[in-house]
C-alpha cells in the first residue's frame, strides 16, 4: 500500500511545462495576389508554372473572353494581357461596343481541343482548335448594328503565355483566334 500511495503522489506532483516542445503550425503559404475581375479571379489551378496550368490558364481565358462579351468591358483582358496586342484590340472593341450602348448577341468559344502546352522556363505555348458560334453586334432595342460572323466549328488558335513571377500567374503574351 505504500508502494501504491508513493506511485499515485508522483502524479499529483506540480510539473513544469516544456517551453522547447516543437510547433504543430504548419508553414504558412504565402497568399496569392489578386489576379484578374474581382467576381471572377484567375483560379488557383491556372497559377502553377508548368503545363498543367498554362492549360487551365487557356480554358479560364476562353471562359474570361465569353465573361467580358457579354459585358462587354475591355480592362480584365488588358490586365491579363497587358503586352498582347489583339488582347487591347478585343478590349477596345468592348469598351467602344459598350460606349455606343450595344452589345454581342452569341459568339462564345468553346475549346475542342488543346495540344500539349510547350513550357520553357517562363514562357508556354498552346495551339487550340475552338467552336465559335455565330455573333452579331446588337444596338439596345435589339437592332442589327453588324451581322458579324457565322458559326465557326473549329477555329484553329493559338496562344503564347508569359510567367509573371509579381502576379504569380500567367499573363498573355500573344493570342490568335483563327490564325
């Protein structure tokens, strides 16, 4: 009984807490900076340097291209493709349809095929092929401004992409849709 009384006092005895104990936190990542429309951001997946999000950088652009018709509204397309000069081409042509208070009726893409992005370093480079649909320009009581371009099944595309190590993403370099 002796024995059982000395063992349990050890346990009720006043211990000192190990300051050296290591930390559980797990590194912090560093957050991403903002990077494309508020409502509607350049996803994370799209953000990696390597094929895989050069790739989800083009499908987010196309999405991004579809977005901004329909706006219509230029600046999201320059801040993504600052140096592309059919980027600020397709920018200024929304910012002037939208001036002039009409807008697109159809035209969206959709991608039917991508070839495996070539990645170098900070650059990637994608041939596509993407379905455009027929797209008119519309005044706002419905108007036929500009009958645009019928459909189109397969517009053969391509797109240079450049690593932005500042935004942590990829931004256009170059873009041509039916080149």
């Amino acid at each position: 009984m002796v024995i059982g009384t000395a063992l349990l006092s050890g346990c009720s005895e006043k211990q000192e807490a190990n300051d050296t104990l290591p930390s559980s936190a797990a590194p912090s990542t560093e957050a991403l900076p903002e990077v494309g429309p508020a409502d509607f951001p350049v996803p994370d997946e799209a953000r990696t340097k390597d094929a895989a999000g050069a790739e989800a950088f083009l499908r987010y652009w196309i999405d991004l291209l579809n977005r901004q018709r329909a706006i219509p509204a230029g600046d999201p397309l320059r801040d993504l493709g600052p140096d592309c000069q059919e980027c600020n081409r397709i920018a200024r042509v929304y910012d002037e349809t939208a001036a002039a208070n009409n807008h697109y009726q159809g035209g969206e893409l959709t991608l039917n095929d991508v070839t495996e992005p070539r990645v170098d370093q900070e650059t990637a480079v994608m041939s596509f092929g993407a379905r455009q649909e027929a797209v008119s320009l519309v005044d706002q009581n419905g108007g036929v401004v500009d009958p645009g371009y019928p459909a189109d099944l397969n517009v053969i595309s391509g797109i240079t992409l450049i690593y932005s190590e500042t935004e942590k993403s990829w931004l256009v370099e170059s873009f041509d849709l039916g080149a």
